[in-house]
C-alpha cells in the first residue's frame, strides 16, 4: 500500500483538488451595494409664549458688626431668629425658608492715603442670607416689609418663577414648529423645488430661570398698612425645534 506522503505527491503532480484539511476555503462573493442618499431640507425654528409667574424667592440678609467674631455672630443669630420667626407668624412655613450663605469675615481700616501702612483690623462681619420661597404673589411685598421690621437689612434679589416648569411649553413648541415649517417652506420656493413629508423631528425645550426683579422699591410709608408695592414680571418659555422634510421627485 502506497504510503501517504506518495498519495499527496502524486495529487500535486496530477494537479488535482486536495480534500479534507488540505483544501483552502473560498472567499466569499463581494455583492455590490448602491448607495441611495435622499434629498432633503433641514430647518430649525424657535418658538416663546409669556407666562404669568405664580411664585417668588427673596434674598433676606442679616449683617452684623463687632469687635470679635463671636459677639457678632450671636448679634447676628439674635436678629435672624427674630426676622425667621416675624415671617413665620406671617405665613411663611418653614420649610419655604433656605439659608443661602453665612460668612464671617475680618473687616479693616481703610488705609491712609499716601502711606504704606498695613492695614489694622476694626472687628468682625457676619453675614446670613436666607431665602424665601412665597406662594402667593400677593403676599411679597408685605413679606418684605415684616423682614425688615424684624431686623433685615439688606434685600439682596427679588426673584419669580413658575412651579411647573412645562406651563406654556406646548405653546412654545406649536410656535416653533411654525417658524420651522415657513423657514422650510422659504428654502423649497428659493431652490425651485417642493417639500415632500417630515422625515424627523426632534425639539429642545429650555429650562425656565427665575426672573429677577430689575427694581423695586422699598415703601416709607408711616402706616403699617402700606406694603412694598411688586410687580411681577412674565416668565418667558422657550423651545427649540428641528424638522428634516424630503424634497419630492
């Protein structure tokens, strides 16, 4: 019997397919692909609506003086808890109230004009800053006044917002997809062409940022009856829209 090395010596010489382990795998049929690429348009639009507020948050600070720091922080705590008590009798619970800050810092003499002294410490500045959260719009200005009766003496912003940050939006996103379907539409007319169906759409709704107050003014009047007069400001809600259409054949 012919051993194996004579079998594959003679297939090789014949010029015969080997088989089993010795056959090469064929590669596999490239079949070719062609690419179609759709025409289309793609416009972007920006929509608003103005809203009422139906909430506001107000910086009250207390700040305090002293030689030392220790005496004028208790200074300090001594108002606050007076101002925080004044607006809870007001109507304010608790859990609408937020401090924001609290420093202690080292206050110094101005320098001399013309020397280079350093500077010589005159006491101690602490401030506590708190933030009210009111419900009732009706009730800022008379907030403000009850603080400052208590002891506050510093307003450091007046801020409105919404509570549910999605009122107006469905009116801001039928505002955009307007604009963004006239900006389409301009585009189609410019390049002699007409729009087929949206082929997507996607859209961005920003967030809605308190408002702060630009000015306000704090009442002197002698009765207690008069309250700091407030005028809210519209909020302004916002989105963004992105709209792809095909242009037809």
């Amino acid at each position: 019997m012919p051993s194996p090395r004579a079998v594959l010596l003679s297939t090789l010489l014949l010029g015969l397919p080997l088989q089993g382990a010795l056959a090469q795998p064929r590669p596999p049929a490239v079949v070719p692909v062609t690419a179609t690429q759709e025409r289309t348009i793609r416009v972007e639009g920006q929509g608003e609506v103005k809203v009422s507020p139906d909430e506001a948050f107000i910086d009250l600070a207390v700040e305090t003086r002293a030689p030392s720091a220790q005496a004028a922080a208790e200074a300090n705590a001594k108002k606050m808890d007076k101002v925080i008590a004044a607006l809870v009798q007001a109507g304010v619970v608790r859990k609408d109230l937020e401090t924001r800050n609290y420093s202690v810092a080292m206050e110094f003499e101005p320098p001399v004009p013309g020397t280079s002294e350093t500077p010589k410490p005159r006491g101690y500045q602490v401030n506590n800053t708190v933030e009210v959260h009111v419900r009732d719009l009706t009730k800022v200005g008379s907030l403000l006044d009850t603080a400052l009766k208590a002891g506050a003496n510093r307003v450091d912003s007046v801020r409105f917002g919404l509570s549910k940050p999605e009122t107006g939006r469905d009116g801001a996103l039928r505002d955009a997809v307007a604009r963004a379907r006239q900006s389409a539409q301009v585009l189609a007319t410019a390049l002699g062409v007409k729009l087929g169906p949206v082929l997507d759409a996607s859209t961005i709704t920003e967030p809605i940022r308190p408002m702060p107050l630009a000015r306000f003014a704090m009442a002197t009047a002698e009765s207690a009856d008069v309250a700091t007069p407030i005028q809210p400001q519209e909020q302004t809600v916002q989105a963004t829209v992105t709209l792809i259409y095909a242009i037809e054949k």
